[in-house]
C-alpha cells in the first residue's frame, strides 16, 4: 500500500484544529469532521451518540480527597470511620481504572460522548476485525512535562525497565495506606495516606484546570490511519471479512468511549470470529506492538495476536521496537478484558514514550508520517492476512 503523507498531514492539521475534549461539542464536531472525510472517499460512516462523564480527575480527585478526609478522621481517633471511608475511596478509585466498573463516575454529571462507525467489506461474513481509534484529545498537567522522562533517563530508570512505571499506583495508595493505617491505629501510615491523597487532589485538580493539547499524535495519527484505511479496502475490498473502521470519544476520560461501544456492540460481535486491532499514537518515531498493560493489573496480550502482527512486520520489513509493557491503559483493554484476540498497535521514542504526549507541541509538525505509514501498511496487511486465513 502506498500512503499519501501529504494527505495524512493535510487530514491532521485540520483535525487539531479542532478543540475537542471528551464527551464536549468539539469531540462531536470532530466525530462529524471525520464522518464527512469518510463520505469525500466513498464509505459510508455514522455517529453513535453514548452517554458518558468525560473526565478522569473529577473521579480520581474525589476519592483521593476522601481518602485524605478518612486519614485526617483516623488521626483525630475516629478510627473506624475514618479508615471506612478512605478504603471505599480506594475502592472507588480502583474500580475507575479501565476496564473496571466505573462506581464513582456514576454518581457523577454525564454529558454525550460521539463514536464514529465506519463499516465495510461483506455484510454478512462471518468474521471481523474491529480497527480503533480515538479523536478526542487530552487535558495537559505538570505531570505530563516533557522533561520528565529526560530525568528518569538520567537516573537509569528507562533503560533497566522495558514497562513504564506504574503512576496510577500512589494514586489509589493514598486512600489504601489512610484506610490501613486509620483501621491499624499506625500514625505514620495514615499520614502518608493523607499526603498521598492531598497530593492527588492537587494533581487532578491542575489537570481539569488545564486547556486540551492538539492531540496530533494522540490519537489524531490513528485517526487518519483510518482513513487511508478506509480509501485502500474500497478500492480493494476484503472478499470475506467485514471491517469495522472505529474512531471512539472519551479515551482520555479513561476509555468512555470503547466502553459504550462494547455494552451496544460486544454482544453480537462472536469472540472466535472478531479481531480488535487498537491504533494508538503512531506518529512518533518507532513503531511497535504493546505486549501488555494495565494501570493496576498487567495484562497480557494474547500469544495468537502478538504472533500475528509480529510475523506480519517481520515478513514485510517493518520493525518494531521490542517487549513495551504499559502500566496504562489503550482503548484495547476493554475487548482484551472482554476476552477478543486483541492486539495495539503504538509507537515510542527512544525513551521508549509516546512523543509529545500531553503537551503543547502535540501537533502535526511534530509527528513521525514515516511510522505512521507503516503503521498503516502493517494495519492493513493484518487485514488482508485475516481475509485470507483466520488465526
């Protein structure tokens, strides 16, 4: 497949534009951008409005607050109470993280978030790859700064690990270590839960104060991958394979999107006949398959996926950076969790971080087109092998 990175950048300065948060009027004009380049090309796309938050700091933040408020009960002797409290905050907090139940952002105002479906090749085959993408953008925060990752290089921390660092881990700990500490009468331990929980309420707190970045290479990159996509199996369409084309709101509002998608569409969608391949910033400068992640449990890809798309760049010169493991989570933890063959397809830098993630100069002038294109021939020779033979 040829790929007009012309037109890609062309497609991905149009689509930063566009400020669009999760579950906001710009993720629905962005969800509409995309709709009318789809018919520019000839297929057909429709919108699937979904209730959602939209946010993960309101969330996160209120239950690192009360997890602080259990800690400072606990300290003041209503111990009971107080570590009550702190560990359903932790409670709370933990089932926020994808692909988890959600309990605190249900009790929580909800707006509209806007999946974008995009159907092709025959309607009734009887098996289906589920490409993702995402075309809301994020909030940025201080602890997204550039320059972290340059500091962690420093220390020897990036080069000894090939999982990024578990972030989320202090952030449900602050409610965990004010509950056990508040229940076990252990002073020190309640207050460094109530630090921890203070110190999260702060950063939550900054984030939601934030303005969204452009949120070219996350996930504005797998959004025109979709495109090209789009443009290639209709001039070449799958004989017998039914593709979903697949860019979902509120990712960054903790995977809303995909969520919603799976309670209308997992349902009819057979787990020994669908593929889910996720797109996730392909523009920086190595390409590469995730092998696992999760913001409290790691979660491995299936063996049958990894061999897939492993096999398929090696056959057709495309390399891949090895063995990432991500303590976050992609829109593929949702039909991973749900039990589908599912494989993500990312790229890094050497620093092995997605580039200008969640920072101001997110923009299309910054984005790699070179493993974006890969990244979209790789996607699309997964498609065809699928056509041909299933896994």
């Amino acid at each position: 497949m040829a790929v007009d990175t012309d037109r890609l950048r062309t497609w991905l300065e149009e689509l930063e534009r566009i400020e669009r948060p999760s579950a906001s009027e710009g993720e629905r004009r962005a969800a509409e951008w995309l709709v009318a380049r789809f018919e520019e090309l000839g297929a057909e796309a429709r919108i699937e409005a979904e209730p959602a938050h939209g946010t993960y700091w309101w969330p996160l933040g209120i239950g690192a607050a009360l997890g602080a408020l259990g800690g400072i009960l606990g300290l003041r002797g209503r111990r009971l109470l107080g570590g009550a409290i702190a560990g359903a905050a932790a409670a709370g907090m933990a089932s926020d993280y994808p692909p988890g139940r959600r309990v605190i952002r249900r009790l929580l105002p909800r707006r509209t978030t806007y999946n974008v479906v995009c159907e092709l090749g025959p309607a009734e085959a009887e098996r289906t790859i589920v490409l993702i993408a995402h075309h809301d953008a994020a909030h940025s925060g201080i602890v997204f700064h550039p320059q972290l990752p340059h500091i962690a290089d420093r220390l020897g921390l990036i080069e000894r690990s090939d999982t990024s660092p578990p972030l989320m881990a202090p952030v449900v700990g602050g409610p965990a270590l004010a509950a056990l500490g508040a229940l076990g009468g252990r002073r020190l331990l309640t207050k460094l839960g109530v630090l921890l929980g203070l110190g999260t309420a702060a950063a939550m707190t900054e984030i939601g104060l934030r303005d969204v970045v452009p949120g070219a290479n996350d996930n504005g990159t797998a959004v025109v991958a979709l495109l090209a996509l789009a443009e290639q199996l209709l001039a070449e369409p799958t004989d017998d394979l039914r593709v979903i084309l697949l860019s979902v709101g509120s990712e960054e509002s903790f995977s809303e999107g995909i969520k919603a998608f799976g309670e209308r569409h997992f349902g009819e969608l057979p787990r020994e006949s669908t593929f889910f391949l996720c797109l996730e910033t392909l523009g920086s400068p190595n390409l590469l398959v995730l092998r696992g992640e999760g913001f409290l449990k790691m979660r491995e890809y299936p063996p049958r996926a990894l061999a897939l798309m492993d096999g398929l760049a090696e056959e057709h010169g495309i390399p891949l950076f090895p063995n990432l493991r991500l303590r976050n989570g992609t829109d593929g933890l949702e039909p991973l969790a749900a039990g589908y063959e599912t494989a993500v397809l990312a790229s890094c830098t050497d620093l092995k971080q997605p580039a200008n993630y969640h920072w101001w100069h997110d923009l299309a002038e910054n984005v790699d087109f070179d493993t974006v294109a890969a990244g979209i021939r790789l996607a699309e020779t997964a498609i065809r092998r699928l056509d041909q033979r299933w896994l």
